[in-house]
C-alpha cells in the first residue's frame, strides 16, 4: 500500500475532476490518498505568496505521515517543492495538464527539466513540448459516465459546456444555433455529479478548447454517455478522436449540419480505460523511485 499527497490548485474545473477520479481508483486498489487544495484548504490565491506555505505545509505533513508519493499537479504546484532548494525530491512527481501561454511557460519548462522522467503529461502536444516525461492520457468514469435510457434526447438539441470562460465561440454557437433553428443548451450551475443527465440530453455536443489545452475531459465524458453527434477541434487530444472538427475546412454551422450519429462508447471503453491509466501510474511512481 502507498501513502500519497496530492498537490492541486482548486478543485473546480477539469484537474479537480481528474483528482477526484484518480483518489477513487487508487483507493479502490487499497492505497491511502489525501489531497490538499492550495485555494480551498490553505485559503491562497497567489502563486507568490504560496511558495513557502506549501513547502512548510508539506514538511508538517511529511513529519506527520511520512507519505510514498508526493503528486502535484501542474507546475504551480511542483514549484515549491523544487525552488529555491529541493524537497523530498526522490518521492516527488508531477502530472502536467495544459501547456503554458507567454513568459509563464518559461517555468513550466524549468519544472519539467528539473523532473525528467519524473513528469507525467495528458496529452500528446504536452509530450511534444516535453520528451522527457511520461505519457498517460486522463480517462473517464465509464461508471458514472453512460448512457441512461429513462432521460429522452432533447430534439436539435446542441451542449455546450466552457460557455463562462469562451465568450467567442459562446457567442458564435448561440448565433449558428439560432440560424439553424437549434436548442442551446449550457451546463450553467450544473453540479459535476449531475453532468452525466446533461450529456444524456443532447443530440449534438460541442467543445472548442484553447491551444493551451493538454486533454479535454468534456469529449471523452459525452462520448462515454454515446451523446451521438460530438463538434470539436484539434487541440488537446482532439486529433485522436473520432469526431466533427471546427477548422479551416469546416465551419461551425457546416459541422452541425453535416455531423452523423455515431457509437462512441465502446471507442472510449478501449482506448480511455481508468484501470489502465492507474497501473501506469503507478508503474512511473515505482520505476523512477527504484
């Protein structure tokens, strides 16, 4: 059995969700997790002013619990442990899951340098930007995340989920939608427990994530309730997937009216599977701890 911390910023949005998963399935395999918000449980904001809290609050922890594994996620969280000096270096690791814009990236890469074979990364554009690291894409709850026969479809209905941090393409699929006489619906105020009903609603999903993006859970959850119709682009591992993309050979309003019904449950069983993505998880922890 393996004692680890996790290190994550906030638990909304898309890392807390691949938190959550992850202390389920490795709790489920008799390991003991505990996970520690910066922003929720040590009530900081500021990435400056977190630094030496973090690393005061992983020494008390350490003396406390003497834990196997110390996991952070992202590179905000990885830094304290590393700089100004290193701290429990040889049970530390890192799981990348986004690619850093402008000058922040410049630390993001002295991060990754540090760790080496230490990182793990989501998403093949991460793996690109760091060789080094280890490549292990998220995964869904195929539990939680399914189809559900008692909910009906709403007819011409299209989902939209990052609507409050995406006013462009907001605006422009609520203009499309309206063109083609479409129902939008948008997952506002939507507990994450609920998400499966919303997905199950929809005939056509759609999710255009940033450049920046190292994964994309919303896909891979809708194409694990078989939403039949899913509209995104190539960023994240939307070059892996099976669906419609928005690019420069087909807009928006082309995408919805061209898109086909298609099975995509059994493609995300195989290919996204949890058990999988834990094992080699774990594999890493034990390869580079020796």
């Amino acid at each position: 059995m393996l004692k680890i911390l996790i290190l994550l910023k906030k638990w909304p949005g898309g890392v807390g969700v691949v938190v959550r998963t992850l202390k389920e399935e490795l709790e489920k395999k008799g390991h003991r997790v505990d996970v520690v918000s910066r922003e929720e449980d040590l009530k900081i904001n500021s990435f400056l002013k977190s630094i030496f809290v973090i690393r005061k609050e992983v020494k008390n922890l350490m003396k406390e619990k003497n834990y196997d594994i110390i996991y952070t996620q992202d590179w905000n969280m990885a830094f304290p442990l590393i700089y100004p000096t290193k701290l429990f270096y040889n049970k530390h690791f890192c799981c990348f899951h986004g690619i850093q814009p402008g000058k922040i990236k410049i630390l993001q890469n002295l991060i990754a340098k540090k760790l080496g074979n230490k990182l793990i990364v989501v998403g093949d554009s991460l793996k690109r930007n760091f060789p080094k690291s280890n490549l292990i894409y998220n995964c869904v709850d195929m539990e939680k995340f399914k189809p559900n026969d008692k909910i009906n479809r709403i007819k011409n209905s299209v989902g939209f989920v990052n609507w409050k941090t995406d006013d462009y393409h907001y605006d422009e699929i609520k203009r499309v939608c309206k063109e083609l006489g479409k129902k939008l619906i948008v997952a506002e105020g939507i507990p994450y427990n609920q998400m499966p009903e919303f997905y199950n609603k929809l005939e056509t999903f759609i999710s255009l994530p940033p450049s920046c993006t190292g994964f994309n859970n919303s896909w891979v959850e809708a194409m694990a309730c078989d939403v039949p119709k899913i509209i995104g682009n190539k960023y994240g591992i939307g070059h892996e997937l099976p669906i419609y993309y928005v690019d420069e050979n087909m807009s928006l309003s082309e995408a919805i009216m061209l898109a086909k019904e298609r099975k995509y449950r059994d493609w995300v069983k195989n290919v996204y599977n949890i058990k999988k993505q834990i094992d080699k998880i774990l594999g890493v922890f034990k390869d580079e701890r020796g």
